[in-house]
C-alpha cells in the first residue's frame, strides 16, 4: 500500500451466542488475517444476552485478532447488564462486570496508529434517569454521548496533529437508518455538530443492523460507517456484512464486504470521499 496509507476492518453487532452465524465470522476471521489491515475496530455487541459463555466466545475472538494487528472496542448495549441497576440506583459499575472481566476494563479505550488517533466512545449505559425518552421501546435500546464525552473527544482531537486522522467509535448509530427509520442516540443533532467542531474525520458505529455510509459535507466532510451485523438479526433481510476502510491524508474510501449465496463475502464498489479542508495543501 502507499505510504501514508492506514487500512482498517471495522466490524460490529457479532452477537456471539444464538444469532451467531459461525460460518460467517469464520469467513470474516480469514479474511481479516489475510488482507493486510493495520488495526480491526469493533463497534459493540459482541454478546447477545451478555452471558459469560457468549463474552467468552468473544474473547476468544478478541485473542485472535490481536495475536496480528491492534483492535479497538467499545461495548454495545447487549453488553450491558443494565438490570442489575436500573435507573442506576446501584450505581454503575455491575453493568459492565461480565464485559470488564472478558473484554476489556477500559469502556473508552483510544489508540494512536500510524495516520490515525481512534477515540472509542461508551454510548451504552444501560437505563438512567438521563437515557430515558417517550418512547417505551428506547429503554435499555438508546444510546447517549454525554457532554463530558464530548469534551473528552474534544480534548482528544485538539491534542492530534492536524494531519492525522481523528477517528471516533461508538456502538450506536447518529445518523438515521434507512430501515429502521430511527437515530441510535439521543440529541443526534448535537453530537455531530460537536464531533464536527472537534475536527472528527471518521465515525465508525453499528447497532442498526443495516450497513450505510454517510458523507456529509454540511459538517466538514465528516463521514459515518454503520457496520451491519454478522449475526442473523440483519435488518430487512439484509446479509452480513462489514467495512474495509482506506484513510489516506487526503481520502477516506470505504468497500462494504457482503455475505453472498456462495457463502463468501465479496466486496461492493469503493465509495471515496475527500478528507477535510485542515489538511495542508
């Protein structure tokens, strides 16, 4: 690849346990040991019902990624034990126990790589006072980004040299899908501008369970990748899926891998993209 080029397998929605489809991670597994990626980002829901048995599945799967290239994940809101403190009032730390003790302790994990500083973003706090909507159907389902998280991504990129790429990963969509005709957080609207003013180039999410990606150019050329899932839940009777993206000091380009009838994944046309304007001339 050309220098200064920095590939990554962004993946979501595994659902380790029952919607679990082996055939299709093992073909995704393959595929990512063999395509030269610089660092897999997995944008939540590795378990389904966060048991232990699926969190051990995918520590496993964790393992073996990392034994080749660095990956970055967030949890998603089926790993979130939120019955165990609803509206919080046992605190916070039992929702993530299982997650903490077979994924990761850090909830927000960042990583700088060559190009790039990735800024994992928690969107799943289980049901709080503050995740509440009028709209039954949110509860425990919609994310938030609070305003201290939007100052730490703030932080995060006013740290960044303007040339690399700011790349945050969070679980839940904020732009609206297609099918489910629903945003995945709460005040969409306020985390792109803010992310938009941070100088973020690249989100990466999932949780919608249909594959997309959004260029927009009204908020400096940022582009969102909503990853679909690898389980059976797809959206629509969508196939599983997951993105290759190219970052490059003056593109981003995204090739979304489809699950065909051939029990393959093949890729779609490259969608290409400018980066944003702050990169010198």
């Amino acid at each position: 690849m050309p220098s200064g080029t920095l590939r990554l397998l962004h993946v979501s929605d595994l659902h380790f346990g029952r919607p679990c489809i082996p055939e299709v991670i093992d073909a995704m597994e393959a595929h990512g040991a063999s395509a030269g990626y610089d660092a897999v980002i997995v944008s939540g829901d590795v378990a389904q019902r966060s048991l232990s048995g699926e969190f051990q599945r995918a520590a496993a799967f964790i393992r073996d990624v990392r034994r080749h290239r660095p990956l970055l994940i967030v949890p998603g809101n089926h790993d979130v034990s939120w019955w165990m403190s609803p509206l919080h009032l046992l605190g916070t730390d039992g929702l993530y126990t299982r997650y903490r003790r077979y994924i990761s302790e850090d909830l927000e994990p960042a990583m700088s790589v060559p190009g790039a500083r990735v800024i994992g973003v928690n969107t799943s706090h289980g049901v709080g006072w503050y995740t509440l909507t009028t709209r039954p159907r949110d509860v425990s389902i919609i994310g938030v980004v609070t305003d201290a998280q939007l100052d730490r991504v703030a932080a995060e990129c006013a740290a960044t040299p303007t040339d690399t790429a700011r790349i945050v990963v969070m679980h839940h969509n904020p732009v609206r899908g297609q099918l489910s005709n629903r945003f995945g957080i709460k005040h969409p609207g306020k985390v792109i501008e803010r992310y938009a003013r941070a100088g973020v180039d690249l989100v990466l999410c999932g949780h919608d369970h249909q594959e997309a990606v959004h260029h927009l150019p009204e908020h400096g050329g940022m582009v969102v990748c909503t990853a679909g899932t690898l389980s059976n839940r797809s959206r629509g009777g969508r196939p599983c899926s997951f993105h290759d993206i190219t970052v490059t000091d003056r593109h981003i380009a995204v090739t979304t891998h489809y699950w065909t009838d051939r029990a393959a994944f093949e890729p779609s046309p490259v969608q290409c993209f400018a980066r944003s304007s702050r990169v010198p001339a």
